[in-house]
C-alpha cells in the first residue's frame, strides 16, 4: 500500500526519487510552457531566466501541457532528487499562473505522475493547492485532498494472477510526500488522514471487482465483505440460502437458482451513540451474471464479473465510515447472487415473490438485479432511514444515454441533485434522470403486480425502467437515489489520470461525500 506524508521542505532539497512539478499549458499558442506555483527553487536550480532554463528544457522534450502529461528529465545534481517529472495541468484559469486547477485537475495531475513513476520508492508532489499566499483551511483541505487521493488512486495495481512476473512490470510508488506550504497544519494533516482512508478503501474496491469470478462467487464475496467490515468494528449478519429461504427473499432467491454457489445477504452497520439521521446503502452483487436463460453475446462477457460493483462499493463505503466515524448511523444492504444458466435457473414467465409480498413477472431473466435489489430496498427500508441510495451496475440503458463516466441517478429529485453535486466535487459525475408515469404504465402485467422490464420488451427508456422497478419498493416518505454505475464502474481501456485498467471504484468518494455532508447537517 502506498504511503502519505506531508512536506514543506524546499522543494529542489526533497530528497525523494523523484520529484513532480505542475506546468500549465500556455494559451497564446506560441508552444511555450507556464511553471506552476511551488516550482520556482526548482527552476532557479535549474538556471531558470527569460527564454530559457527548465521550462524551454521541458519543452524540448515535447511538453505541452496538457492534462495528465507527465514529461521527466535527469536532474544531473541540480536538485536533490535525481529525476524532475513536470506533470501538465491544462490551461492556467483566465491565462493568470498564480491560479489553482480544479480538484480534478490536480486528481487526474497527481495520478498520471504516480503511475508514471511506477518503480519508484518515494515521489514527491510540488503542485498548486491554493491561488495565494495564505490559504484558507478550506482551500488548503481541498487541495491536498485532490493531491493525495489522486496519487493512491493512480498508484494502484490490482495484484492479478501471473505466475510470472509480466515483462517491464514495476511495483507502485511505495511512498508519496505531498508539499504544502504548513506540514504541520491540522487542516492539511485531517486532508491527508481522509484521503489516506479513501484510496485504501477504493483500492479494496477495485481488488473485489477485478478478482476472477471462479474466486469470488457468493458465498467467498460475503465471507471477505463479512471479515473486513468485522475488522473494522462493524456489526455484522450474514444471511444464507436457508435464512434466506425463512424470511422470504424470493427475488435473491430466484436469481441465484440457476448457481451451484448460493445466495447471500450482507447487512453491516455503523451506528454511533447519539446518531439523528439513518443513511441506508444498498449495493448489487451480482458476481457474474450470464443473463441467464435469457443469455448474454459471448463477446465481452468476462466484464460481466465486475457486476458487483456496487456491492463492493457500499462494502468498501462501510469500510471508510468505520475510520473516519461520522455523527450519523449507516447501515448496507448487499444482495449477492450469480446469475447462471442451468436446469434450475429462474425463466422468462415465472412469477416471483418478493421480500415486500408484491409478486414480479419475469419477462428477461437478464434484467436479474432489479430482482435482488428489490428485496433488499424493502429490508433496507424497515430500519426507517432518512435517506436511502442504492448503487448498481443495472443498465446498458444508461451507458446508451450517459457514455462510460457519468452515473445515472434517479430518485427523490432534490436528493438526485445532492447525488449529482457530491459527485461533481469527488470527481464521480452524475446527472439526474426522471421517472415519467408512462415508463411505469409499461410495466403492467396482466398476471401479476408488476412485470420486470416493459412488458412488450421496448428498450426505450431502459434506463429508466430500472429505476422505476426499484421505486416500487422504497418506503413512501424516505428520499432516495438509485445510482445506475454500469459505464464507470469498470473501465476497459488504457489507465488515464487516476483511472486504472479494470474496477474504478465509483461511487464510494460520492457516498462518503455524501456521508459526511448528511453528518455535518
């Protein structure tokens, strides 16, 4: 696990393996690069004048700028680290250098920069936190936040399988110093602390969603949820197939009928002496899902073992407000199954009972986490919680609407916007998305209380079919949110910022965010 630390050492006397600077993209379009703050000493030992010196060196070497451009050079003694690694942050805010990026600028900065020096021991991060001299707390906390949560995020690397090392394969950056102008003030030091509890907790996160499904099928998923949140001091219940059976989850049941692992339900919770406000998560485990009789293309389907992403991520949310203990009781619901085809798999007609006694028609036995997750928002609900959000990877309707970064939410509208707000300051975008009457009008059944999907099979609005099944079992009075991650919770391409290959971990930051705005109220 990568460690932090806080500094305020000059920077050209750091002594790490490397050292990363900030430049800004310059606007005029004469090619020339802009020093960030805190690079000047870094600069001055490099002989830094107009029209020459570190800056015209970097460019050079074909520095742009750019967002998450990480440009090294050999120091030659100039500096106390031996390399000198300049990390683009885009255009300067109004073309003024004084000016501090954005939170995710500097995520997406610090990331690129520790994944670039992969191999490294210690790295140290110079960039910008704050656009004067004497900072706020506020803006001090903002931006060390960005600076140290996107280097653990960048620095991660999912242990994998490998018999053998791969080739050119280097281990993460084992220590990151974070520059600030007070080492010492509580407000950068609380920043650190939260942060150092995130990337951990995402890491977790991330390890769950990219394991091999054969490795982590129900009951393995809800034995590792169980032992870390045990660990943590939380309370802890985990429900089998025969308990299951006994309190009549019929929705979780049906789904893992066609799996030789069973079912399992994982309630863990968090509630702290004088709490006000109850805060329900409910997360789908879906280990791998086949789509069942109603089976998947083959093509990509191994991205199909990241379908309990949000379980993992309500797990790994649980796992955060054990450590940093906010003034709110928090309970997680997660539902875990494994969607197979088999002899006696669940099929496109049945009528199902669910926990809540509304019997489901199943039209498309794909559409298996609405299923799940209806029992568990009905449990979840009877604890009476002021706010409920739900996270799961439901939908390829909101990856047709939202591409493969922005969440749908849907829900409560004003709790819909909170979601999206706490989103946009943890770098998780989500937009809002409603729940029209005609959506739900086609899902009638003419055999039971409610069909699944639109009963003539239209994919129009299949987003929001989703989020209209799951309404029907929240509780009238409680604010909710269901958060549809199928495009972020799992990406395919090439690392970017502080994005790796596989499992994201989104939306634990928006959750915990959340969280601690719910606490602080």
């Amino acid at each position: 696990m990568t460690s932090l630390t806080l500094v305020d050492t000059d920077p050209a006397a750091l002594a790490a393996d490397a050292l990363v600077i900030g430049v800004y993209a310059h606007e005029g379009g004469d090619a020339k690069l802009l020093l960030a703050p805190g690079a000047e000493s870094v600069a001055a030992a490099f002989g830094d004048r107009p029209g020459g010196g570190l800056a015209e060196t970097l460019r050079a070497l074909g520095a742009t700028g750019a967002l998450g451009e990480v440009t090294k050079l050999a120091a030659f003694g100039a500096v106390a680290a031996p390399i000198v690694a300049a990390v683009g942050l885009g255009a300067p805010v109004d073309g003024d250098q004084g000016r501090v990026p954005t939170a995710e600028s500097l995520r997406r900065a610090a990331g690129a920069a520790a994944r670039s020096l992969a191999g490294s021991a210690s790295v140290a991060l110079v960039l910008p936190l704050a656009d004067r001299d004497e900072p706020a707390d506020a803006e001090i906390t903002t931006g060390v936040r960005a600076v140290a949560e996107g280097a653990l995020l960048g620095a991660y690397r999912f242990a994998g399988y490998k018999s053998k090392p791969a080739a050119g394969r280097r281990d993460p950056v084992r220590k990151v110093l974070v520059h600030v102008p007070d080492s010492g003030a509580k407000a950068a030091k609380q920043a650190l602390k939260r942060s150092g509890v995130l990337g951990s907790v995402v890491g977790r996160t991330r390890d769950w969603i990219n394991a091999a499904p054969n490795e982590l099928r129900p009951p393995q998923f809800a034995d590792e949820v169980a032992a870390a949140a045990r660990e943590a001091s939380l309370d802890v219940t985990v429900l089998d197939e025969k308990a299951l059976a006994r309190q009549g989850y019929g929705g979780i049941l049906a789904v893992g009928l066609g799996s030789a692992a069973a079912p399992r339900l994982v309630r863990i919770a968090y509630e702290p002496a004088g709490a006000t406000r109850r805060i329900a998560l409910v997360g789908k485990g879906i280990t791998f899902d086949t789509g069942g009789v109603s089976i998947k293309p083959t093509a990509g389907m191994w991205e199909m073992k990241s379908d309990m992403s949000g379980a993992a991520a309500v797990a790994a949310t649980m796992l955060a407000v054990a450590q940093l203990k906010p003034k709110v009781a928090v309970v997680a619901y997660a539902p875990m199954a494994e969607n197979m085809v088999s002899g006696s798999a669940y099929r496109p007609g049945d009528v199902v009972k669910m926990y809540s006694g509304e019997q489901v028609e199943v039209l498309n036995t794909d559409a298996e986490g609405r299923m799940i997750l209806g029992d568990a928002i009905a449990r979840a609900c009877e604890d009476e919680p002021d706010y409920l959000f739900e996270v799961s990877t439901l939908t390829g309707g909101q990856v047709i609407a939202l591409g493969k970064r922005i969440s749908g939410v849907m829900g409560t509208p004003e709790l819909c916007e909170r979601v999206r707000d706490a989103g946009e300051r943890a770098g998780e975008p989500a937009w809002p998305m409603p729940l029209p009457e005609d959506v739900r009008k086609g899902m009638d059944s003419d055999v039971a209380d409610i069909s699944q999907v639109n009963s003539g099979m239209d994919r129009a609005g299949h987003m929001l079919q989703g989020g209209v099944f799951l309404s029907e079992f929240v509780t009238e009075g409680v604010q909710w949110a269901h958060i549809d991650i199928a495009g972020p919770s799992y990406h395919s391409g090439e690392p970017f910022g502080y994005w790796a290959k596989g499992g994201t971990g989104v939306p634990v930051r928006t959750l915990v965010e959340l969280i601690e705005e719910i606490a602080a109220e």
